[in-house]
C-alpha cells in the first residue's frame, strides 16, 4: 500500500513538473508576463494525489471499527468536548465547519443522535424524518453561507465511497464552480 501511494505521488510529481514547464515554456498556453512557479503547479498536485490516497486509507481504516457503538468523532463535538465552528444548530442537527476543507464553504451537517445511522446503508423507516432534517439544514446552511444559488451536497458511505467517520454525515459544499463528474 505505501509502495503504491508513493509510485501514484512520483508520477502525479512528474506529470506536474512536465505540465509546469511546459506552461513556462509556451507563451501561447498562458497570458503574457504571468510567471508560473518552478515548484508550484507540482507541490500542488502531488498533494491532491497524496490527500486523496491519505483519505481513501483514512476511509479504510475506519471502517474496520465502523460499527462498534464506540463514541465518534463527532459525538465529541456535538458534547462541546472538541471545539467546532458551528455554523448551524437546532435540536435534532448540529453543522459545522470541515477542518479540511474541499471548497471555500464546506459544513458538515450531522444529526445529534446518531440513533446506529452510521451510514446511508444503514437508514431504516424509522430515520425518514432525521434524513430529511439534514436536508433541509443543508438548505439552511447553504442559505447562512450565502451559496444557496449553487451548492453541492454529499453523503460518502462506505469505504468505497471514502467514509471515515461513521456517524451520518452530509457535506455541504459551494463557493466555486462545482465540475461533473465528481470524484
């Protein structure tokens, strides 16, 4: 696994350092006088290959312990035992800023009693009313956030789907142009 994620980083650095200087080299690929760093484009790129293979070992990783009982994460947050940037609150969700964020506005919107919906894959009948008090906090969120002219929500599950912390979570994503497809 390490021995893959650093052939991925190695060639994701030699593609980039190729595509920088081919931009360096080309007045016809950019404006005239704008200077692209040496390092720049590559540090860049070798760091979104090195976080999405971090995530996906993240994701892996927790899903080993995924349904245990065992407090998450977030139940710590919704406690107050670790600090958050609430953006949103009401009796049944709590929102907060992501502290890695993947967008100039990413909030997670998590129900306050995880109730063994740890992920999609596990909603019942009886989870109808939470799922859709998550949707309508990310329409709220969205609207606080001053994005609601175009925002992105999501819901990982899984270990495939990149999960790393099984406690429902939707992210709500906006600030920028979004690209399709996504991931």
């Amino acid at each position: 696994m390490a021995a893959t994620a650093a052939a991925a980083t190695a060639a994701a650095a030699t593609l980039a350092a190729a595509t920088s200087s081919l931009l360096r080299r080309s007045p016809l690929l950019r404006p005239h006088a704008l200077r692209v760093s040496r390092d720049f484009a590559p540090r860049r790129f070798a760091r979104h290959i090195a976080s999405s293979t971090n995530e996906e070992a993240a994701a892996k990783t927790a899903a080993a312990t995924a349904d245990t009982g065992g407090p998450t994460i977030f139940d710590k947050i919704i406690a107050k035992e670790i600090p958050s940037s609430i953006v949103y609150e009401d009796e049944k969700v709590l929102a907060f800023r992501d502290i890695n964020p993947q967008a100039p506005v990413h909030v997670l919107v998590i129900p306050k009693l995880r109730d063994g919906l740890t992920g999609l894959d596990k909603a019942e009948p009886r989870h109808a009313e939470i799922l859709g008090q998550l949707l309508y906090a990310a329409k709220v969120v969205a609207e606080k956030e001053g994005v609601a002219d175009g925002f992105r929500v999501v819901i990982n599950n899984g270990a495939e789907g990149c999960q790393s912390v099984y406690h429902l979570h939707v992210h709500v994503l906006g600030g920028r142009q979004m690209k399709w497809p996504p991931g």
